[in-house]
C-alpha cells in the first residue's frame, strides 16, 4: 500500500526514478525488475538468498543486495515489494520511517500493463501457467513481439518472462489477496474457479467475487473469456458479455473429434473449423488449455495455422508433467499440482500413458489448504498405486490448526509416510522398478525428490 500521500504509483514508474524491489528474485518480482529497467527506471533490489535469479540480475547490471538491511533502500524514489515482505522487513520499516513510498508488485504489473494497447491477463484456480505459455507460444509464432509474465518457465524463451517491443503484454494473473484487481486487461481470460486460498478468502462465493470484479475491469472494446463448462464461473460472471470457450459444443470456441487421449482434436470457433491440433501434452485439462489459448488467438485475429504450428511445438511449461530423466527404468516427472482438482487431472492424465504403476510422491502445500481439502486430497489420491505423503510445504504460513500429512497417509489403504525429502529419495530409490511412472507433486519444494533420485 502506497504510505504517501497525494501521488500515485504512475507518478514513480517514470524514465530516471529509482525503485527498489524487495524480494527481487521472485517468480514475477525479477521480469518487473527488467521490464522497469527497460523502461528506463533505474533498478536495485534486495533478496534473502542469492540464486540463478538475483546472479541473472547482476550479470544485466542491476544492483542486488543479498540480505534485508535498511542501507540498500538508499538513493530509492519508492520500493515495490513482494507479497511476502511484511511492514517489518528492516527496509520496509526503513522506507515507511522516511516517507518513502512503498507499493505492491501487483500495483506495478498494472502501471506496467497501461502501456500496451493489448493486455491479456489469464486467470483461474488452475491451468493458468500453462494456458499463458500456450498463448505466449502462439503469439510468439505469430511474431508479434510480446511482454510476457509466467509464473513457470516457457522453454522456448528459456525463463518465465520476456520484455518484447510488441504491442501485447501476456501475463499470468493470480487471484490470491486480490493481486489481479491491480491489472488493466483488455483481455481476461478465466479458467476456472474454486475454492482455494482460504487462508484469504472467506468462501466460494468471496472467491467468484473477485472474479467477477477482475472480469468488470475490461472496457467495453475488450473481451472477457470465460469457461462455459465451468459452473462456478458461469455463475460468478452471469449477465456479462462473454466470449465462452470450453468442450461442448455449446460454446462459442470448442473442440471436436476428440482422439481418446484428448491430444488430437479440431478447434471449432463461431461454427467454422479454425485450427487442428496435435498436442504433445496430454489429457483432458490441457485439451481445455489448449482451446482456451485458441479462444485467445482467434480474438485477436491470429490465423489458425498459426495456433496449429505453435501448439504442435509446445511441449509444456517448467513443473507442469514436465519428465526429469529415468532411474531403473522408472520415468521420473515432476508436476506443480497442489489442489484436488489439479491432482485429479494429473493422476488421470497419467493412467493413458501405459505405466504398470503409478508412484505418486506428494507435499501438500499450506496448513489451510490441506485442512480446509482434507476428505479431497483423500479420495484423489486413491487413484495412485503407490501414495507417499511428506509433510506439508509451509510457505507462508505457521501450523496453528495441527494438521498434517501423516493424517492424510493414515486414511489412504497402502499410503507411505515419508517425513522429509531425503526420505521420499531414500524410498524411491528402494521401491522403483522397470514400467513404473515416479510423480514428485506440489507447488513446494518436493522437485528435489525426484532431482536426488536421479543423480
């Protein structure tokens, strides 16, 4: 929140003001650092850690500092923050002592997005990381040049974001504590909705508001995109014009002859074919992806040739099914799922794929999602042959409800209870056999599992 008074965050993202992010090595903190920069901002940050991400920003020329102290704000007009530095990070505390203002990164995503005449912002409860690469691959195809922001990362552009020249800004928009609300699409796009980060939001019917709030943000030459399969969001976004997408045929953007493993299939748009596609990802959840991309493009005026060739090339998004190598004739992937549903697509994805069992190494991911999805996580993760629980990853949170992954192991007939990481390795290595499909699964850190296995 913006401690000055009168003057906005617009006033401050100008040619030759120095801003100074806190946590500059985050997911969607370091793109901001670089597309300020080539805007003509001078940039400096600071992090906890030193990592590929802060060496990156060295390497550009960007004044890093590894530690929170009040010394590195000096010099700076106004400090942009991450979400998780609180009022007293030492250079927060520093910033709001001196009249410095201090704003959220979301609050510059948007500034950032009013200089693009083309904003397409992707929301929902799940698939947006791999929805946004789709469309970033696309229009990457098409050559129109664009800004982009992933919360993954894209192998074409070898990062998870891109400062292009172009005339459109891709970005990945998350709904928790309301960040998309900051934005200006001209494009929303919305997967779907459920119930999740309950850690902020009240209920489902809190979570369609948001939604619906962020959908009202477009201006009336803009398009808002939405699932028409999807209940939850028909229901948050009804008596708005809408560009439907989804599977059946009662929408304005869906497939047709389907193939059985949802990878082959026509995009039909307005009743007109508009592209064939041929995935190299597969299930049910990333044919929706892949048609919601489309709905993307044809908006836009893109060919469908375009989307066809663009599609056929992707090969997925950095922790999205993404395949880590092979240790005893056990293919080892990893996958970011972290909700029931997310899961539910995985685990169901992975049983068209010809394993003789299915291994699922799974973390889940804050004390309030596991407690308030408890009964959820149970029943999906009965489809996997073998379930092995790690305690939960506790990100931003402290286990004030006593819950834990042990819990979810004692209601799963055959479940393995593996405290740390070092274990699950330890059990993987011991348990893995030839026609085996190994799963690290979680927005945490559980990738490192799989990663020591294979060394």
């Amino acid at each position: 929140m913006n401690v000055s008074s009168g003057k906005s965050i617009t006033d401050y993202l100008k040619p030759g003001m120095h801003a100074h992010l806190v946590g500059i090595g985050g997911v969607s903190m370091r793109p901001l650092g670089l597309v300020l920069r080539a805007q003509g901002l001078t940039i400096s940050g600071s992090d906890m850690n030193s990592s590929v991400s802060t060496d990156e920003l060295i390497a550009k020329g960007i004044k890093v500092y590894i530690g929170h102290q009040a010394d590195n704000i000096r010099g700076a007009d106004c400090i942009i923050r991450t979400a998780a530095a609180h009022n007293d990070n030492p250079e927060i505390a520093a910033a709001r002592a001196m009249g410095i203002p201090v704003f959220e990164r979301a609050q510059a995503w948007g500034v950032i997005m009013k200089n693009y005449p083309n904003a397409i912002c992707v929301s929902g409860t799940h698939g947006k990381t791999t929805t946004t690469s789709m469309i970033t691959q696309i229009f990457m195809e098409a050559e129109k040049d664009p800004t982009v922001m992933i919360g993954g990362t894209l192998p074409l552009i070898h990062a998870g974001h891109r400062v292009g020249s172009g005339d459109t800004i891709i970005l990945e928009s998350c709904e928790y504590c309301n960040s998309f609300l900051n934005f200006y699409p001209t494009v929303a796009l919305v997967l779907n909705i459920e119930a999740d980060h309950l850690d902020f939001f009240k209920d489902l019917k809190d979570i369609q508001n948001s939604f619906r709030k962020f959908a009202m943000l477009v201006p009336a030459h803009g398009c808002v995109i939405a699932n028409g399969d999807d209940r939850n969001t028909m229901e948050a976004l009804s008596g708005l014009k809408l560009l439907t997408f989804g599977i059946s045929e009662g929408n304005a953007v869906h497939g047709a002859n389907y193939s059985e493993d949802w990878r082959d299939f026509d995009v039909i748009c307005d009743g007109t074919r508009y592209a064939h596609l041929t995935l190299s990802v597969v299930g049910r959840h990333n044919a929706i992806n892949a048609i919601a991309a489309c709905a993307a493009a044809y908006h836009a005026g893109l060919p469908g040739h375009v989307a066809e060739a663009a599609l056929a090339r992707f090969t997925g998004a950095g922790r999205r099914m993404e395949y880590k190598g092979s240790y005893h004739g056990a293919d080892v992937y990893d996958d970011y799922a972290h909700h029931p549903s997310e899961l539910h697509a995985l685990l169901t994805a992975a049983k068209t794929l010809g394993y003789q069992r299915i291994i699922c190494a799974f973390q889940p991911h804050t004390y309030t999602r596991t407690k308030a999805l408890f009964d959820d996580f149970i029943r999906e993760l009965r489809a996997a042959d073998l379930p092995i629980l790690t305690d939960i990853y506790a990100a931003r949170e402290r286990n004030l409800i006593g819950i834990s992954s042990k819990m979810i192991a004692d209601q799963l007939p055959g479940a393995v209870y593996c405290p740390t990481l070092q274990d699950v390795t330890a059990y993987l290595k011991e348990t893995a056999q030839p026609g085996d499909l190994i799963l690290t699964v979680g927005a945490g850190d559980i990738y490192k599992a799989g990663d020591a296995l294979l060394k």
